[in-house]
C-alpha cells in the first residue's frame, strides 16, 4: 500500500480527494494537514467522512509529513504551495499539486496573474502538466506534477486534437465556460451566499480570468504557434460541473462527422475521454461524480466553423480525479484504480 | 402621497419592501438608512433597483429622518429596533417593526430568547402584533406595530381558529416548519454558503428557535388557556417560502370538511388567507411573491388528530407584505394596495 | 378601462400575462380560452390565481370572443395562431400575438423553421415587430403585433446598437445563451423532468435553433446588410431568466467606455433597458421578475473584439411584460404602466 | 464472480443499481432487461453508462435470463415483481426485489394500499423484510428479499430501537418526512416538471401514503403491539435523499443523552448507521450518494417528548445500495463491499 498525504484537507477539492482515496486500493492516508485552529477529527470538519476516515487534522508539521508519506496531494492556495513543495521534493517525496503553482511555465505570466513573484523556478522547471491525455509518458517518470486547472481540463481536451491537427485557427478561439459553484472554493462571500447565487447566473472575470493563461499556454503546444484565445467564465447554480462552448473557425470547410473523426482519432483509447455521436452533446449530469470527460461538436455556418462542447466535473476530473488519475500512472497503478 | 421611510434598508426585507413600496400608489419613499460606512446610491447596494429608486442610503440620521417621513418601518436586527423606536413614537411617527422587539409581551420571555434585557417597555406595552387577521381593529389605530415573524405567521393562521373554536388539544401541537433561505438574512456565512444548503436539507434549533414563544404566546391568545407547541423548523434550498405542517389532537372526533369548515369560517372575508378544497395542500410556489397565506387541512387517525398545512412567502406575508398591509390598515388605503 | 383576452391561457407565458394585467390599472380581462376538456376556473388551472381572478377558461368561441373584448392577446403554440389572427384582425381588433407566426417577415425562411406554409401572408406584411426599443413609432399605430421571442429580445437589445452605428462585423457574431426552464413551455417531457435537468446543464439544438432567423432578421436590419449569427442555445437549472453572452469583432478598436457609450447613447431615454457601468455584468437576479433589459460590454483581445453581454426575464421582457408593454403603447397609456 | 442480473433497469434505481454494480468486487453483470420497444444499448439509455457498461437491454426473456445469472434485482413496477419473481425463485435463483410486492405480510393490506390481489402467496410467506439492521441473520440464508421501501427505512431505522427498548409510546407516532425527486421515479408527468418543483415544496398524500403500512408493520413487530403513525410525506425541490423528523412521546422522561444512548447501543457496530452526538443532526448531503443512515435525537418538552431526525439517499440506502447490502449479506461476501 502506498501511503498517501494531503497537506491542505479542509477545502472542497480536499474532500474530494478523501473520498476518492477511501475507496482506492492501492494506497493508504496516512497523515494530512491544513491550516487550523488546533487539531481536530477530519470526520468533525466533514461530517460526511464520519465512520469512514479516522483521521486527526493538523498543522502541518514537516517532520511528521516526511515520515508518514511517500506521496504528497497539495491542495493548498495558489502561492502556498510553492512555499511547502520544495522541501518535500528535496525529501524525495512524489508531490501532486492541485494549485496554479507549477501549471505555468513562464514565471512573468504566473505573476501577472497570481500577483507574486513564483519563488520556485527549479521545481517550476521540472515539473509536469498533469493532463494525462497529453502528457502521459512524462508523468509516468515525473516528481512533481502540475494538477490542471478546472476550466483549463475542459477546454484544452476539447481542442488540442483539433489545433495539433492543423484544422482550426489559432486566433480568436472563443471559449464560454460555465461552472458550478464548488469550483469557487469552500470559503463564504456575499456572492455566494446561497440566495444570490440560487436562480441566477452571471458572467464573471471577462478577458481577465487567471485560467485563461494555462489553456494558452497548452493550447500552443498543441498548435505549435502562439494559441489566442476569448475567455468567458459564468456561474452556474449548482454544486458541480463545467461545460464549456467553444467556437473555432476552421481552415477549410469540415462535415461534423470529420470534427468528430479527428476528436475519435485522438481519444480512441483513452480511459475517461467520451467522444459523443453526431447530434449527441455533453450534460454536465452524465460526468457530476466520475471523472470523465465527455466532447461534442457540431460544424455550423456551412462548415466554416465549428462548435466543441466539453463536459467534466470540476471537484473531479478537474481536480481531485485527476490527481489520482496522475498518481496512478506516477505508480504504475491501474489508471482507473479508484475513479468512475 | 404618505411620506414613508425605511431604516434598516440593507436586508432581504428592506429590499423586498422597497419593491413592494415602489408599486404603491398611496406612498413616497423619503428617506432610506442603514448602517453603512458611508452614503451610497440604493441601486448600487441593490442591482435590481437600478433605475427604479434613486435615494442615497447613509446612517441613520434622527433629524434627517424625523424631518423626512411620517411612517418608519424598521427592518433592523433586533435589540436594535427597540433603541430606535422610542425617539421615533415620542416625535409622533408611526412606526412599523419588522423585528422581534416589540412582539414578546413578557419581558422576562424576550430576554430568555434574545439574550438582553427589553429596553423599551413602555412602547411594548403599547404596541400592538401586527397580524391583521387577528388584530386589524386595533392595529387601525396603533402608533407602534410588532410586525410577526414569517414561522409564526404561517402556523398562528393555521392553527388560531381552531384553537379559539375550543376544537384541539392546546398542548403537545407539533410544528415542524420548512423555510427558504432568505429568511436566514443576507450575511454570508458557512452554513448559508451556497453548495452547503443546494441539493441538501436539515432541521436547525430543535426545540430551542425563538419563533416558539412568539407562537405559544398567539395561540394561548386564541385558546384562552396555556398552549404548548414543539417546534422543529428546516431548512429548504430555495430562496423564499415557508410551508409548516402541524399536527394537532382534535378533542372530539371531525371530518376534513368539519375542519375546512371552521377555518373557511374564520377567514371568509379576508382579503389575504385562503382556505383551499379537501384534498388540495399549499404548495410554496402558489404564495410565492405574494402576500397570501393558504391553508389546507386533513383529518387522520379516524377523525381523532388533523393535519394542517399552510404556506407563506417568508418575505411577503412573512415580513415586508405584511408590513405594508398593516400600514394600509393603519392609514385607511384599500388593505390590498401595492400587494398582490 | 380597455377591455382584454387572453386565447392560449394554459401556458406559462399565459399565466404570467394573467398577473400582468390584474395589477394594470387600466385594463379589463374579460375573456379568457384555450384548449381545454371543457370549461374550468381559471384558478383551479393556475391555484396561484385562486381569489385574484374568478374567469372560466373554456374553448375559444369566436362570437363570445368577438363581443367580449377589443384586445387580444394570443399565446398559442406556432401555427395556431395565424389560424385565429385573420378574423379578429377582420372584426377590427387590435391583437398581441406571443407566438412565432407574424415575426419572419419571409414565409420561406417561416416554412423552412416551422416546418408549415405561412398561411396568412396579408397580416404578416402588416404585422409589426413588437420591440419597443426598435418599432415605438410604428407599434403606436399597428393592429398586429408580433411578439419577439425571448431569445431575440436578448440578443438584439445587446447588438442593435453596435450594428446601426457601424461598430461591429455583422459576421461571424457568436451568441452563446443561456435559459431558465420555463421557456420549453409548460408540456411535460422526459427531458425536462426534474431530477433530469437540476443540478445539470447542456446545449441543444446548436447552429438549428427556430430563433436564429428571427434575430438575424432584425439584425441585418439594424446593420443595412446580410447579419449572420452562429447561435447555441443552453438549458439552465432555474425556473425564468436569460443571459445571452455575445462576441463580436470590432471594425476598429475600441475600448469598453466607447462601447458602453454606443449603448448608453442608444437606450438613455429607454424605461426598460439598464445599459450597465464599465465592470458590471448582468446577473439573471436583477432582471427576474421585472421588464428590465440589462447590458454590460467588454472590450477584449486589445479592443479588436468585445463581449456584450445582456439579461431578460424570458417570461416577461421575454414574452408577457413585452406584450403588455406594447399594449401600453397601442393604447397611449403610460407605457411602464402595470410593469416593474 | 457472481453473475448477476437486473430487470427493471430503466429507473432511477435501475441506474443506480448498475453504478454500484460496476464498482462491486465480487459480481458481475450478465443480463439486463426491460420493458423496451427494442433490444438498445444500456449506455444509449443512460449516457452516464457510455464506455462503462457494454450490455443490450431487452425486453425480458425467462430462458435467456434464467442461464446467464444466479442473482437477480428486480426493479420493476409494484405489481409486475410478483408476476416474475416465482419463476425465478423456482429455477433456484436468489432474487432481491425492490419493489412492494413482498413487502407486506398481510395480502388484505397489500390489496388495500396497491389494489390489487396479491397473486404469490407462497413466496410472501417466505420473503425475507431486507433490512439488514434488524434482519441480517435471516437475510443470510434468505433466498427472496423483500427490499424496503425508501422513507420505510429512514423511519424504521430511526425509531426500532427506541420501540423495542420500550421507550415510547407507539399510538400517535407523527412521521414528517421529505423526500427528493428521484424517489417519484423516472416518468415525466405535470407535477414533477422541472418548474412546478423548482423553488417550490408540498406536502402530499396526507394520511394516505402507501408506504405508512409497511411502517407500521415494522414498528409494530419492533414494539410488540400494534403501532400507529400518522405520516406525512412532501417532496422536496432536490434529486436525492430522504431527512424525516419523528415526534414520539416518551413513556417516562428521558434526556437526550438518554435517547442517543439507546440508539447508540442498538447500532454500535452497524457499519451504515450513524448516531450522531448531542446537537447535531442529520443533513441530506452527508448522506447524498452513500449508503449511510444518520440519526440525531433531541428531547423536548421537558423529557416528555422527543424528537428523532434521520436521513438516507432514497437511491442508495433507501433502494440499490441496501439491495446490495442484502446481496453481500446472502453471498458471504464483505457487507461493505461496493458500497460506501
């Protein structure tokens, strides 16, 4: 059994984790940590975890980390973790990182967006984009990986197989994403007090949104020159899910069915991509609680341009699904071990 | 036009009487305040009223105010109502109060519930509880209205006409409420955050929610001896309504259409109450955004116990619907004026 | 006071026209029919009307109609209405009709979307667009009003503006919305079962919707030429409410400010449309319930592009509210006359 | 592997059912079947099931069904299970059955609640309640489980042991129990549209609900004597899980240290029951989606009363995951296994 910690247990994406790991049966947690009062039962801050993890939270305490875990989850704010990770990689410790800390590569843009200078530009350097679908084989021998924004999940699965093969355009890609409110953190505010938040939806950060970085940055990989992309987040009155409307123009002209080949083409065998039929598109109910993520696309005005939607769930595939997808691929588990 | 004022205006109440204020043909908003830090547009506090309410809301300023309006409604958190009606009433203002500063006849029964001592017992003595069902003659000519809280409001109209017609048992009544969240206030916190209340439900205060002694109060009123009730209130995931489901012990044997009978009896002629058809129940959504109560009721156990259910919007009949039909009874409008 | 009918009473947007008119102080409701079983309350159809309003509601007769009533209102499923039309138009009868029928302007482009032959072409040249933002003057004097769709009012408050001034491409726009569940109609199906659309959400009938002619049509009228749309509509977890995200490439650069002063100069004078400041979006909230447009806009990718962004109440900017509104200017009444 | 089979698989606790199934150790899914037009694949049917479960799901075939498994759910329709299930049990399969069918000892209540005959006799008789909490050492070698129904087993759970202990008193039990929309099943009709339950709460059945006899049944074998409720059921606006509150008079006065004592000492070891500590009280979302029981407990009016809260998901505890329970209970397999 290999044993397992999560530093920074008392947000959403935390407990998420918890309850993946629960029923993964490869691992064991062993110790986990957030900032808190004092130490207290994790079954106390979430009740659903009562009579399944018998656990005490702490601060955390490094010495006690180190030898209690070989594998560490951070589910901490942007900017903490890059203060906590370095050691544990001096450690030898495999770190999976569910901040922004290690997604982008160049440090200028990380503080641009996150508002501090990155403190860490070794790790930062070596670490790994935890997006399984592109970056497999480097994960597998990875130290430290890099766990993809939410927003950035369903976006970059829907269009790199569509900008690596050269058949959309790389400027003015529009991307109207919509998320469910966990993906806003566990902490309250007057705008997600539940009345106003409850039969509303709004549109949020026009243009200015920290995630759209991270999808350009991946984005140009894909296509090979520099990806530019319109980026709206909304909010919608649920707990769970993102479902994001992309539109592309095309290079030239393409049927539906030859948007879809592409998209087939390139997730054939992937264990949690779900490219739909013709006529068939994401619901954020078929992939609340899995850790799939489902495409559609349609070709519109004459084949000129097409529209990609893509569905996941953020607490999952966009967070905590993904990070044990990673860690199993990390540890030559079977990749699904733990996930639906 | 009456010259009317709000204090307290930051609340889902004060919101909701502003609206209701503005669609009334007898009235003039004149002055708005709460506690801010500083002047500040309405429409800016409240999005909605863009366009529709162009007033300042700054601190409560005595002079400001007295010179200003003729009637005060309070929308204030309680202990703090009570430090601001007397000024109020002694310069000759008619004043309606949403809180519960004026609603406990008992001192001792206030302080047990609210935790201070009652400041202001000359005006409680004077006051009168805003329930125009029970009370409309002598709130015609009151200076000083309690307005009720939304729970009592709902279960004292279900169960007073039975109680006053001798037909239950006064003590063992059972409540068990289910309110929307605004009735829960506008301030954030963790329990009210938006993915902890959405998809979930709970009881709160069993036994021990403030609302009880206003009730037992009202309903002793209508037995004439002591009533004791227990009350269990919910927490719904939706914004607004309350539906409380009672269940009393009949002292002889009734049949549904016996009980309809003498609620129908009861509020034959009131413009706001509607007692519906054997087999029909109050559903939320019939009373949402509007200052009905409706009533449904059916005998079980063989005619030996009944159930009656009723249903109000927390924020209409519940508070600021209420309010408003109180001022049109104390100023002779048409009851019915700016509600519907 | 004018007297009114309403044929198509059973539906959402009947129901909520119903509300409209009892608060308007200068109309009558005297007659209302659908497809019914046979003659039944209105109340026991709609129990939130029970005690507001005391009409049977039975199968349209066109004597009773005739005689009844000197306006219409028709909210009747595509296709019936411009079955009904011709003979009120014919005795003389001013007529509101809520459905599709009268709004494409070419029977071509109605058959090829509503899959009938236009079987009225001599009302449908002289039936008026009914935006009041757009068509006041001509409205004023029509005898036939085609209500706008809900989607349409959305998308064309947001752009018209920026077309007629010449700001922006009229290819190529994006509009990406978003609905509440009460605009697929009040007919039960599997797809809008409860548990199957909350706490989800999806596109449907991408670059197909029978919407897209209708806003392209007013907007190439609005740009002098040829404006192409690509058009995904989504389905929203809530009860009423659009928000239409819009993305439009600029001719020239422009910065927020400029945009939002293209707007504000457009709707300054304008009751119901709240061109919103520079950072500000519409919520669905604010306009829920109430005849209010909102806009807000963004100026993104260095100002070659922005975003609009616009928020209706489907039900009653969208349908209901618009409808009366236009009878407000038909019949020289205040025009904000029984709508917030 | 245990090769099982499900008939009845196109409800929601069909779905559920082959989730669980899915994620199960020991089984394995041979043969599905329903009422069907046609032979269609299972993940056509539930696109949540795509790339999960790689089974047709026809119209059910004896032959086909009897050689290809050894277990069988029966998730059909009240009435339908026992025109199936003598077959089976004939052939030496071991079947669970989900619906009423075997629920009710007595045939004459059946007739009365369902109306219809009961047409298996045989079987009732042998039938196992499968509530694994007061039945599990039956259940072992039961070859026909009659799996409860879903507010049965919140109330059942909730007031057995106080029952028993001889605590209460068993006339006058009040039952207020709320459920969420999955529990009304999975066929569209006016009432469960999406907009007549959103935002909205009712009580229904009043006195009248055909789940209250299979209640009493079980309370009355749990108290020795004839046990009486009065139960009242009301649909909450959520897809899943049931909270009922309970009020029950005490036989002598007891605190609610006292009461959470016994029911701590009745469900010790239960690995899906939890009792929680004085003053907290059960919430729908700690039970969502697990097969979980919570109960809390409260006395009130001086000892003399009490009041019990428990809470169940209706899909998971309250239908598949207790049906798998029973499974692993009868196969010797780890009680917990595939459920958490």
């Amino acid at each position: 059994m290999l044993k397992v910690s999560l530093i920074g247990a008392t947000g959403y994406a935390g407990e998420e984790l918890l309850k993946i790991l629960l029923l993964h049966n490869e691992v064991e947690i062993t110790y986990i940590a957030a900032k808190v009062d004092g130490p207290k039962a994790i079954s106390e801050i979430f009740q659903a975890l009562k009579g399944r993890l018998d656990l005490v939270c702490d601060n955390f305490d490094p010495d006690k980390a180190s030898s209690s875990a070989d594998l560490f989850f951070l589910a901490l704010p942007h900017r903490v973790s890059m203060s906590m990770a370095p050691a544990l990689i001096k450690a030898g410790k495999k770190v999976i990182d569910l901040s922004a800390d290690y997604r982008l590569k160049d440090p200028g843009v990380y503080k641009k967006f996150y508002g501090v200078e990155h403190t860490d530009s070794p790790n930062l350097k070596s670490s790994v984009y935890g997006l399984p679908e592109l970056y497999r084989k480097v994960i597998k021998g990875a130290q430290l990986i890099a766990n993809p924004g939410c927003y950035p999940t369903s976006v970059i699965l829907g269009l790199s197989p569509l900008l690596k093969a050269g058949c959309i355009e790389d400027h003015g890609i529009i991307v109207d994403s919509k998320s469910g409110v966990s993906g806003a953190g566990r902490c309250p505010s007057p705008s997600l007090h539940f009345p106003e938040v409850n039969e509303s939806f709004k549109a949020y950060k026009i243009g200015v949104h920290q995630h759209a970085p991270e999808m350009e940055q991946e984005l140009s990989a894909a296509s090979g020159r520099d990806a530019k992309i319109i980026f709206v987040p909304h909010l919608l009155p649920i707990n769970r899910g993102i479902l994001s409307t992309m539109y592309v123009r095309l290079k030239k002209a393409m049927s539906t069915k030859d948007i879809l080949g592409v998209l087939k083409g390139s997730y054939g065998n992937e264990p949690f991509v779900r490219v739909l039929d013709e006529g068939v598109y994401p619901e954020i109910k078929y992939v609340a609680n899995t850790n799939y993520c489902d495409i559609g696309a349609a070709a519109v005005d004459g084949g000129e341009a097409a529209v990609i939607v893509s569905s996941i769930d953020n607490l999952v595939k966009g967070a905590s699904g993904q990070a044990v997808q990673n860690m199993n691929i990390m540890n030559g588990f079977d990749e699904k071990e733990g996930l639906c």
